[in-house]
C-alpha cells in the first residue's frame, strides 16, 4: 500500500479558471502555458482538460513533443525557443510555434531549409525592461523585418514579458507597454507597412497578473499560467480578492497522535518546544514529497477540515502539527496540506516562497488523483 500522500487535481477547477480567464480577456485568443508538468498538475491531463483553448505555451522541445505524443493537435508554442539549431527539424516536424529572443536563434532560422517551403508561426520578443530574455527595443525592428522578408514565417506574433505586474502599487507595467507600443508604432513607416500589407501580425502581452488586473494589455493574444491552476497571481490571496478555485489539493493522513510534557521538544534540532505540553499528530508527508522544509512553526494545515499548526522541523517524511486544540482528532484523519480550504499562497507565504514553488515542486512518489 502506497503512503497516503496523494495530490488531488480538480479538473472541473481548472476549466472554470479558464473560462475567468477568457472573461476577462473576452477579444483576446488564449495561450494556456502548461510548462513545468503544467506547474505541477500534469500537463498531459490538463491539456486534455482544456483542449479549447487556442494554444499551449511550454518551456522546452521536450515538453512539446510529449504533448504531440499524448494526442495533443492544438499549437504548441515553445516560449524559450529552440536552444540548438538542430531543434529546428523537430519544430518542424512536430509542427511546433517557436519564440525568437535573440540574434542567434534568428540567424540560425534563417540558415534552415525547411522541406516543403514550410512556414512557422513565430513569436518575437522584446525586452521592454526586465532584462531577462527578448530583443532590445533597437534591435527589434531589424529582427522582424528579417522575419517577414524570409518568406519562412506564415504569421508574426509580436510579444514582451511583464516584470512587475503582480504588484498594483508599481509603474513599471505601464512604462513597458509604452515602450512595446511605442516601438511597435515606430514600425508603421509607409515601407513597413508595404511590406506587411498581406502579412498577419498580431501582440501578446499580458501573463496571469495582467489578465486579471491590467485590461490594457490584453491586445490579440494572453497568456494566463498560474491562474489557471487556482493561484492569485498577486501571492497574497487576501490582497484582492477572486474567483478562481483550487486546482490541485495536496493531502495525507494522521498516522500518529501522542502527548508530550511541558518543555519537551518535537523534531529534528528541537526547533520547537511544548511550554505547557502538547497533543502531537504526526503527518505522513515531508520535504521528500514536496512539502516545503522552511515552512515555519505555525504553518496552518487541516485536520479533518480544522485548521491546526506545524510544529518542529520538516523532514523528509513526516510532519509534526499541534492537535491541543483538536481533542476529537484521531489517527486516519485527512490533512490537508493546501488546496481546498486552505489557499497555497498562505503556505507558501510561511514558508517564505511563492505558489509556483511549492506546486511546481510536488515529488513523483506523491500519487495523482484526477477528478472530473
């Protein structure tokens, strides 16, 4: 019998965070990124799950052709690009869309032959200011010019990454869109646009932030990720409040309770001492299944729907949660790690992380539980 650590995955959820989605973007095409397993989720039954979508965003050739193995015909996208020119054949063959951020993945698609004078859609990036990945504002304009005049790309997706969106309080989403839009128009000289007449261009900005909080940059294309999966995209649920529900609920069971005196202490490193003596559960999950060890002492957990606290250290295994206050909690009871009742944010935020990290980080000891 396998441990009882398991991750519960709402698919009905993730549909209905979806259709928030196209809500709010309702002119807008949607891009549903399931890179990194889908954060965690299964990329593979969430795609199948959200096969209306109009695409799907992954990080690597790897993700993508495990998509196209598992029966997914949607596009694929590859929003890191190829990262060797030999990749450029399986973009190919898969019939996979590719983002260009820089001069050397451009050079080398314009050195491939590509059979059948086929065509890629591609994606061109600008960095507008977080630095990470696109061309610059100056070398933009040379780089779709490139692209358009190869003969090579069927339809040109324009598009930049938000650094900031995720903070309300912060300009530096309003300063990149005027620089996207101001490049973006410095390109509608009368050659440029001669050359474009016939040619189909579209823009895609806005990540989950900026699909929920900032309408401005919807434009043709959105790209929603861990909004999808239930997360607010702010890291603070209790900042704004939303809709979106719980995608994946990750539980267990108490396998343990025991008593311990006043000025004992509980875990490894006797992180934590018991001032007047405790009630102890001890929980079958740990590090090793992708509970975060730095969460702290008071980290919330559910037994049998009430909330109690974390106490010691983390291992890799096991859990210790004070149950002084639950008096009716026995052994076999369900524990809720976050999901359902308890929001992944408010973990993370204990644990001095962020959503993505703990939903992106569940182990493959953990069993998967799909529900429909």
């Amino acid at each position: 019998m396998n441990r009882p650590v398991e991750a519960v995955i709402n698919l009905t959820n993730i549909r209905k965070n979806l259709a928030l989605a196209k809500k709010a973007a309702v002119d807008a095409r949607v891009m549903v990124v399931v890179k990194a397993n889908a954060y965690g989720h299964g990329a593979e039954a969430v795609a199948n799950a959200l096969s209306n979508t109009d695409a799907f965003g992954v990080a690597s050739l790897t993700e993508a052709v495990e998509l196209r193995e598992s029966g997914v015909v949607k596009p694929v996208v590859l929003l890191g690009g190829v990262f060797a020119p030999c990749e450029w054949q399986d973009v190919e063959h898969y019939d996979l869309q590719v983002v260009i951020h820089n001069q050397q993945q451009l050079d080398s698609f314009l050195a491939t032959k590509f059979a059948d004078a086929k065509q890629i859609v591609v994606w061109l990036k600008m960095d507008t200011g977080m630095h990470r990945l696109g061309f610059s504002p100056q070398a933009f304009g040379p780089a779709r010019h490139a692209l358009i005049k190869s003969g090579k790309v069927h339809e040109l997706i324009l598009m930049s990454h938000f650094a900031c969106a995720d903070e309300l309080d912060n300009g530096m989403t309003e300063r990149q869109l005027a620089v996207f839009n101001q490049v973006v128009e410095q390109e509608k000289s009368a050659e440029v646009a001669k050359a474009v007449a016939e040619f189909k261009v579209s823009i895609s900005l806005a990540n989950s932030a900026a699909v929920m909080y900032h309408p401005n940059t919807h434009y043709d294309w959105v790209r929603p990720g861990i909004m999808l999966y239930g997360a607010n995209p702010l890291g603070n649920s209790t900042v704004v409040e939303s809709d979106l529900a719980p995608v994946m609920t990750l539980r267990s069971r108490l396998i343990e309770i025991r008593d311990v005196g006043a000025g004992e202490s509980v875990g490894y490193g006797q992180q934590w001492r018991s001032e007047n003596g405790a009630r102890i559960g001890v929980v079958a999950v740990g590090y090793g299944d992708g509970y975060p060890r730095h969460a702290r002492n008071g980290t919330p957990v559910l037994v049998a729907g009430k909330r109690a606290a974390l106490v010691g250290r983390v291992s890799m295994d096991y859990i210790a949660v004070d149950l002084s206050d639950l008096l009716t909690a026995s052994v076999g009871d369900d524990v809720v790690l976050w999901g359902e009742g308890l929001p992944v944010e408010e973990v993370a935020a204990m644990a001095g992380t962020i959503a993505y990290e703990l939903l992106t980080g569940v182990q493959s000891r953990v069993v998967y539980r799909y529900v429909y």
